[in-house]
C-alpha cells in the first residue's frame, strides 16, 4: 500500500468508538488492504467470500476478525454475525456491489444490503476507494507496481433513524449515490 501514496480524505469522519457500518465500493483486492491502513483509530472488520477462507489467505483473513459470506442467495448466519459484532460496538466494512468491479466502475448494490442496513440500527459511513482497480484489475494474477495513486475517501456517518426515514429502498439508493460521489470527487 505504500506504494501507491496513499491519498486520504474526510479521515476524521470515522468515529472512534460504538459500532458503525462502513459502505465502500469495491474495485479490487487491494481495496479491505488500503482501508485498513488509513484507519488508525480502530480495528476494522470485514467481510470476506467463503471461497477465500483456504490456505495462507484464509489464514491471514481470519486473523484479521474477517466474516466469510457465501456468495450466492442469502446468508443469514453472516448477517447475524455481522450484527452481533455491531452489537459489540464494533467496526464493520461491507461492499454492497458483492463482487470486484469488471471495469473500475462502480456497479449496484445488493438487495441485502438494505436489510443489514435495516437491522442493523447503527450510523452508516459511506465511504470510497479510487485508483485500486488500476493497481489491480480483476483477472490479473498481481497488482502494478509503479505509476498509480490509490484514494480513500469518508463521508460523514448517517444516522440510522436519518438514512431509514423514506426506507429502505431509499436507504440503499442514498448510500450508493454518497458513495459514488465520495469516487468520483477523487478522479
């Protein structure tokens, strides 16, 4: 990650303590790493495919407090997993796309993301990574080197009452458009 140089902004929005859920686009594999470096004042916590919980990756990934989620339908063991570790005042970062972007791109949110949300009864901070998917796109078996910047961008954390207000539907569309903005502010 030092690598990239970097860029962060609206760092000071992360709340140093209670639970929060952090929503991030998700470009590449470089994206739970370059998070994680830029939060200094907790643990972050997040959530991983159940395909990658094998050998020296899963290894690594559950020592970093990772949830395994499976990819297709829905995984209610995960979700309940997720909200007790919200529940234990801590910080958990989710990309709602559910997959890498194809193109750097960012693409829709899943539809459970609203029901965590929903359940979730937390503040929820928007965030965005841009860059990471130069570094590293899909398909490449290792990330470039040299001649790319990596940005990592926080909003201000919602309230739950306050993103829940119109409902959930409306919730998943605010917080992808705010994470958008926060990528495309970095361009």
């Amino acid at each position: 990650i030092i690598l990239y140089r970097v860029r962060v902004r609206g760092h000071g929005n992360i709340p140093v303590s209670g639970p929060v859920l952090l929503v991030c686009n998700h470009q590449s594999n470089l994206d739970p790493p370059a998070v994680g470096c830029t939060v200094r004042s907790r643990h972050i916590e997040f959530l991983a495919k159940e395909e990658l919980f094998h050998g020296f990756l899963g290894w690594l990934i559950s020592n970093l407090n990772s949830v395994p989620i499976r990819d297709e339908g829905s995984d209610t063991g995960a979700i309940k997993e997720i909200l007790r570790r919200l529940g234990d005042g801590r910080a958990v970062l989710i990309f709602p796309e559910g997959t890498r972007s194809p193109d750097g791109a960012m693409h829709e949110f899943k539809r459970g993301v609203a029901l965590l949300v929903k359940r979730a009864r937390c503040p929820v901070l928007p965030m965005a990574v841009e860059g990471c998917y130069d570094a590293w796109p899909r398909g490449t078996s290792f990330p470039r080197l040299t001649g790319v910047r990596i940005g990592v961008s926080y909003g201000k954390p919602i309230a739950h009452e306050e993103l829940m207000k119109d409902g959930a539907d409306a919730a998943l569309q605010r917080l992808a458009s705010e994470v958008e903005k926060l990528r495309l502010a970095m361009r």
